[in-house]
C-alpha cells in the first residue's frame, strides 16, 4: 500500500517536471572487488564487464563509503554519508533518521520515469533472505522483482568454514544441476522488464548476488581456474609492527583453520562467482542493446564495496584498507567522445544520485556526494575531491582480532548503537591513504603513500620526512 501511495503521489506530479532525458540501467555486484580483467587483474576473466569499460569510463580511484552492504547501499541509493543517514550496521533503515528522504529512484519517478528493483539494491541478507524484499525501500519502486534460484536448493551442500553459516564465512560450491540459479533469473526477469518499458522513460536497478558467500556458481566456471594458477593473496599477509589493532577487527575466528589449499579454493570460488555474475551482466546489457535502447540510456556499473582475499591477513569486508573500500566504478553515456578513457581522479559512490540526475537533466534532492560529469566529459578535468571511507568498531559487528576485544573492555559505556565502539575514518586523495582510529586517531592513525606502496606495506605516519603530509592529510580528513 505505501508503495502504491508513493506511486500515485509522484504520478501527479510528474507531468510539472521535465521528463529525463536518459533511461538508467543500474547494475550493481555484491562484495565484489576490483579484481577484474578490465582493471588489470592478470586471471580473472570477465569480458562483459570489460565490455561495459570499453565504451565507458572506468573510475579507477573510486570508493565506498562504508565497507558493509546495508550502510553502503543506503549511501548510494540516497546521495547521503552514513553520518546524515545514521546507518551503522545491517539492521536500521535510512528511513528511521528521515522518512521523507528522497532516493535516486524516486527521483526518477518525479520526473514520470518507470523505476524497478530486479533483486538485492537495499540490503538483505544474502543467502538466508534470497527471495524477498529484505530490509528494502518501498517507496523507491513501482515494481520489484526478488528471484530465487537453484543455489537456495544447494545449502546442505555448501562447504563452509564455520558449519550452518553462509553468509558470514567463507563458503562456496561448484553446482553441476542445470537448474538456473538466482542471478541467472534476476538477469531474465530484467530482461522481461526492458521489453515491457522499452518505450518510456526508466530507471531499472538489477542488484546481482555474486560474488557475495556462499560463492555458489554453475562448476563449469570453476572449471575456468584451476586450483594450481588461483594464487594466494598479493602484497603483505602479516604486516609490519605498529598498525593499529582496529585495522584489523573485521578479523573472524574461523579464519584460524585456514590453510593454502583452503584459500586457494576460497579464491577459485570467487573468481568462478565473479564471472558467472559477470555472465549475466552481458545478458542484461546485450538485451538492451538488441532493444534498440543503447543511445538513449546511461549503464552504470559497480560493487557494494570492495573484499579482501587474504591481503593482510583479512577476508571480506569491513576494513578501510583500500582492498575493502575501494570499488569498480563504470559509467557509459550515450554519444559521450571518452569511451574506453580511465579517470584517475579520487570519486565516492555517494555521488551517483548528483551525477544521475545531473546527467538526465531532472531534479534532485541536496546530497552529500557530486556530480561526476565534468569527469565523465573530460576524465582528466581539474578536481578538487577526495574520496572518504568509515567503519564503526565496537561489539555489535562481532570482532574477533586479536587483542581488539580486550581494548574494548576498557571502553565507556554509553547508550545507543555507538556503546563501546569508535570510528574509524579515511581519506584518500590521488597519492595517499590517511586513516584515523577513534577521535582526532586515539586508537592509532596510518599513511600510506598508495603510488609507491600500492599494497599499503610500509606506515609513513610516525616517519618525520612524511610529517607535512600527515598534517595536510589530516586537515583533509577533518
């Protein structure tokens, strides 16, 4: 009922504003990170999204602003920091701080475009909540799509490192069942859905579930990585003394019992979940293209947030090491003279709904983030932003890592969803990293200098030759 009051309130107004001048096609990965061919990963095969970069512009520094899908999600759909929307962790819903925010979507339908939801765009829990609508926003859409596949029927199966628990723990299986699995019907049923709106203005969100745990995919793409040329995670696995123990909170336990042959198989599984999911993003996009929509609709591409694959001895997600908040970002507009080209500059997901609305000529509400179009018309045009990532630290995310647990017993105690934790919060400009654990770095600061260092190896914070810099990187920060 909300979502058809919703609908009916935008329908009436719709004809007062001008209609968007482009469709959008949102396509957006879960827990994927940039570990992609178009970004130079030397095994991961994944020629569609490649495609997309090919006749767009692939952001090279582009960011997340909190490295967990609930916080993350509500960010981009809204325009809005994780401090104006007050959303921490998986459970609260943008709309308890202000129920009359305006999403990207909604945005959309104020100009009269049709705005759906094929799958996971708000969060839900993934994959006990496959199927259904999660923690999602009704009055973002006029239509909602939650497709459930084979992998939910393959549960029993799965290996996990942590028994009756997927989507927390590392976890996967290679399905040999020719039954489609969710992803593969989300792409279908947003097919259907260009095909029904093809002659009007819209804005279609697909939300794909891989590579997110359980890393479920039909076998044959596992196949595509034999176990002996996966590797093991690039740059330092146990760094140098001296970083501050919050880095690595998002540390789980069960981490313990891995070995070379597990994190190998765990990384096998990804790659395979990335490229079944890359699949089904040529689906989508190939369907469009088939539909005639190509000149008249902007693609835009990207994860939730980034993913660890054992770089500093981490798995997953969130940390605010550049592995984790870091993201694909593909933005293709039609007729635009840069396809192909690659921005360097520093961008956050948080400026997708300025850029979207600037980009298709309608109004949009006050957000935190900016318009991404003097980039996307000269990717080498002055910018003057930085790109800011945040996690909170405390008991409700479940830390495990060492010695972070007894820091907390020493915490105060307050009242609300911020008891016994603090934030950490990070800046990165076109050269550095600057992270900030607790107020003005209490709980330890780092700098990472990420074109000499781009594995984030070696701490300038305490060098004196780098002193200048840590105080620069600190006014920027604050």
């Amino acid at each position: 009922m909300l979502r058809l009051i919703a609908s009916l309130v935008l329908a009436t107004t719709a004809g007062l504003l001008a209609a968007p001048k482009y469709n959008v096609l949102h396509l957006v990965s879960d827990d994927l990170n940039c570990s992609l061919g178009c970004y130079g990963h030397p095994l991961v095969k994944s020629p569609n999204i490649d495609k997309l970069a090919a006749r767009g512009v692939r952001f090279d520094k582009a960011y997340c602003q909190y490295p967990l899908c609930n916080p993350s999600r509500a960010s981009f759909m809204t325009g809005l920091r994780p401090d104006t929307t007050k959303v921490y962790e998986n459970s609260t819903h943008f709309r308890e701080t202000d129920p009359n925010t305006v999403t990207m979507p909604q945005s959309f339908q104020k100009a009269g475009a049709f705005a759906a939801r094929v799958g996971k765009l708000y969060h839900y829990g993934v994959p006990t909540q496959i199927g259904t609508s999660g923690l999602d926003d009704a009055p973002s859409w006029m239509q909602v799509v939650n497709p459930i596949g084979h992998d939910k029927k393959v549960e029993d199966k799965i290996f996990t490192l942590t028994p009756g628990q997927f989507g927390g723990t590392l976890s996967w299986f290679a399905d040999e069942d020719p039954e489609p699995q969710t992803d593969a019907i989300g792409a279908a049923e947003a097919i259907k859905l260009l095909e029904a709106h093809k002659d009007k203005p819209f804005y279609l969100a697909v939300g794909f579930y891989r590579p997110h745990t359980p890393y479920v995919a039909p076998k044959q793409y596992f196949d595509m990585y034999p176990l002996d040329q996966v590797g093991l995670a690039q740059g330092p696995v146990k760094d140098e003394p001296g970083i501050p123990e919050a880095a690595y909170a998002s540390y789980k336990k069960e981490q313990d019992t891995l070995t070379d042959d597990l994190r190998r198989k765990a990384r096998q599984a990804y790659f395979a979940s990335t490229t079944f999911m890359d699949a089904q993003v040529g689906q989508v996009v190939d369907a469009l293209d088939r539909l005639g929509l190509a000149d008249k609709t902007i693609i835009v591409f990207h994860s939730d947030h980034g993913y660890h694959l054992g770089e500093h001895g981490l798995w997953q997600k969130q940390s605010i090491w550049e592995g984790s908040a870091r993201v694909p970002l593909i933005v293709v507009v039609p007729g635009s003279s840069n396809k192909g080209k690659t921005c360097a500059s520093p961008v956050e997901l948080v400026d997708l709904h300025a850029t979207l609305t600037d980009l298709c000529g309608i109004e949009s509400p006050k957000t935190d983030g900016f318009s991404l179009r003097p980039l996307l018309e000269n990717t080498d045009a002055a910018w003057s932003h930085a790109a800011y990532s945040q996690v909170l630290r405390g008991q409700q995310i479940g830390t495990n890592a060492p010695k972070f647990k007894d820091q907390q017993k020493g915490q105060a105690k307050g009242k609300g969803k911020k008891a016994n934790g603090f934030m950490g919060r990070s800046v990165r400009n076109e050269q550095y990293r600057y992270t900030e654990w607790g107020k003005d770095g209490a709980n330890g600061v780092t700098l990472f200098d990420m074109i000499a260092d781009p594995m984030e190896a070696k701490d300038l914070s305490k060098d004196p030759a780098h002193a200048d810099t840590l105080k620069a990187m600190k006014a920027l920060l604050n």
